[in-house]
C-alpha cells in the first residue's frame, strides 16, 4: 500500500509542535508495517528538501506559508493518484486547510486533535474566531462521512457528536519512548519544589498564568521555583514572560529556558514536583505524559482529556483561568508528602499506558480498511437535532 501523509512541519523541523509529531510518528508506523510512505510538509533552508528516515520519504514543498496553496497544486495535476491513502492535519494554527476530501480524488483520512474554538479564542479577534471557528465546521460537514484520526477519548467523542460514523474513528494516542528513571526516581524529600510548565512559547498556551500562581505560592511556600521550558514561537508574547518574571514579586524564583534539548529537559523533571498545564484545550498533552515518567504529578484545567490527568490518579483538574485553584492544589504537592507520593506513583502508571512499545494489530487493521472501503459512504450517526440518518438505497 503507498500512503502519503501530509502535515505542517516533520518531526525533524526544530519548529514542529505536538501535532506534527504525532503525524510523523504514525508515519513512522504505518512504514514499520512494510508499507511506503511518503510525508509532504513545510520547508526550511536548515533541511534538505528530501530525505528518508525511519523508514518514510519526506519531501518538503514549500515554505509554510505557501504549503497548502503547493499542496492543492499538487492535488490537482494529479500527484496524489499513485497513493492507496491519504492521511492529513485537517487543522492546524494560522494555516489553511489542505483538502485532501475535495482535491486528492483518493481514499483519504483526517486527524482531528481538538475542537479548536477555545484555540481561535485566544489567538484572533472576534470577527476571525468566529471565521475560523466557521472554516472547522465547514471541515466537519465535509469529513463527517470520511474517516478519522484522533489522540484521545475526548476527541473522538466530539467528532461523534458532530455526526461521524464511530466505526470510522479510531484514537491514536501519540505513543513513543522515554526513559523512565526506574531505580533512579527521587523522592518526594530528594526533590526542589519546582514546578515546571512546559510548551510553546505564545499567547494561547496561558503560560503567564503559571507566573500568577506562583506569585500566589510565595507567601505558603518560599523557596518555591517555576521552570517555563519551551519555544519562543511567539517573541513578543516572549518577551512579556520575560518582563513579568523581572517583576518584585516573583523576581528570583522563575527561569525561562528556550529550546532545551531533551536530556536537559529530563534532568529538570527529575527535581520537579510538579508539571502544570494552562491552555484551554490539548489534544493530548503529552507533557503530562512525560513528565509522568519521572514521576511528576500535574495540575491541568479540563481541557486536557481525561485519560491523560485522572483526577485523584495522576494530578487535580481545574476549571480553565481559576488561578487559586491551580495554587492551592500545587501549595498540597509541594508540601504533603503522602498526597505526592500517591500522584507520583499514579503518574507513573498513566504514563506507561502511552510509552507501550510495539504496533497495535488493531489500528493496521482499520488503516488498512480504508482504501478498501474506497468511497462508499458510511451510514452515519445523526447529529444532535437531526432526524436519523437513512442507510443507502432506502425510502
């Protein structure tokens, strides 16, 4: 089977997010099966315009802000017709849509990572959001009778609810290696009482509200630290968080580190007690997962699914903004041992549920359905509102 992926940015762009892993990891799977794949993405003057690794041929087309209208060239005078499958990021940033559906006239499957809106809140002005927020309807009602990706429970459940056939969703949790410490895991008294928050650097991820928490922690808790690890995608947001750090009520007790390599970045996990997570809505969240391989509880809003923070499991789930709530449960992780420890321990055993190595027989099974399927339609679930859907040929 000849399978093209296509994605903003391949896991070896030193700008890729979270999404763009995850799509080159199923990349990375779906070649480990014997099939060839093929990843068409962004360019970038560091990286050579083609390469092969882990088993998948990645061409890089053209700057990021032009990929998409490449993209749709390429579908329409035909690049996509030798390929079985294929698979896109259906939304992703400031970026246009690629199409796949409309253009590639070939079997094709989506990746779904969240409902957005919460996202083009934070990141557009009114009148925008609600396009945006349009542009992914418009999305659902044109994918609603294809098939889809998603990295959680939460995920799959919202595509459903928009009318997606659930036989034709499957979740695909990021999965990878990490060193889990083993013998090595300190102990609650071994650790500083930092708290670490993790991610891209810009306005929607709300890493300025783990400087406000803190601010809340010093009276409680002196010698408390937070550690904001991550990418400067956005600078001037950037630099906000750098001018807030300087400010008499924190100064001292937070660090900024920009584009830590990983080994750096488990070194700081081990000393932390605690890893927090401020956007409105994550996918997955794979910095809880993570950092539950060193045994750090989180504290997460409810925008992150649940599989990932459990409550009373693995970390505290708060309503999205409530900075007190974020301080008073890190204030308990940072001075209650027994309370730490059981959520330490809890983190562990969240995270090797997606640290697991090996293929899953069931998920080669549905990805090799499709192109079998080719373009018969599914009988879809109705919409909340709708009158139920009628199975093809009926009255």
């Amino acid at each position: 089977m000849k399978v093209l992926v296509v994605v903003a940015r391949d896991g070896r762009n030193p700008t890729s997010a979270g999404g763009d892993q995850h799509l080159t990891l199923l990349a990375q799977e779906i070649a480990s099966w014997g099939h060839e794949v093929t990843l068409w993405c962004s360019s970038r003057p560091s990286l050579p315009r083609e390469e092969r690794y882990e088993g998948i041929l990645v061409r890089r087309v053209a700057p990021l802000p032009l990929l998409a209208p490449a993209v749709w060239g390429h579908f329409l005078t035909g690049g996509a017709r030798r390929y079985d499958l294929v698979i896109e990021d259906l939304v992703g940033g400031a970026r246009l849509p690629f199409g796949a559906a409309i253009l590639a006239r070939r079997p094709h499957a989506g990746m779904w990572f969240q409902d957005n809106r919460p996202l083009f809140r934070e990141t557009y002005r009114e009148p925008l959001a609600r396009l945006a927020g349009a542009v992914q309807a418009g999305l659902l009602r044109i994918y609603r009778d294809g098939w889809a990706f998603v990295p959680s429970e939460a995920t799959r459940a919202w595509v459903v609810a928009e009318g997606m056939d659930p036989s034709r969703v499957v979740v695909y949790p990021r999965r990878e290696p990490i060193p889990f410490p083993g013998a090595g895991l300190r102990p609650f008294d071994g650790r500083r009482n930092r708290i670490v928050c993790i991610g891209n650097l810009r306005p929607l991820k709300r890493v300025h509200e783990s400087i406000e928490v803190l601010a809340r922690l010093r009276g409680s808790v002196p010698d408390v630290e937070l550690l904001i690890v991550g990418r400067a995608s956005d600078p001037a947001y950037a630099r906000r968080l750098e001018e807030r750090s300087q400010a008499p009520d924190v100064r001292d007790a937070v660090e900024i580190r920009r584009d830590v390599p990983e080994s750096e970045k488990h070194e700081i996990l081990a000393l932390a007690k605690v890893v927090t997570v401020h956007s409105p809505i994550e996918g997955l969240a794979w910095t809880v997962i993570e950092a539950g391989a060193f045994g750090v509880p989180a504290v997460a809003n409810v925008g992150v699914p649940e599989e990932v923070v459990v409550e009373g499991r693995n970390g505290r789930r708060l309503p999205i903004g409530d900075l007190d709530g974020y301080a008073e449960a890190i204030r308990r992780l940072l001075t209650d041992r027994d309370e730490w420890t059981r959520l330490s321990d809890g983190a562990r055993a969240v995270a090797g549920r997606f640290t697991r190595a090996g293929s899953d027989p069931g998920l080669r099974r549905w990805v090799e359905s499709i192109p079998r399927a080719g373009s018969e339609r599914p009988h879809r679930a109705a919409r909340p509102g709708e009158p139920p859907a009628t199975a093809a040929g009926s009255p």
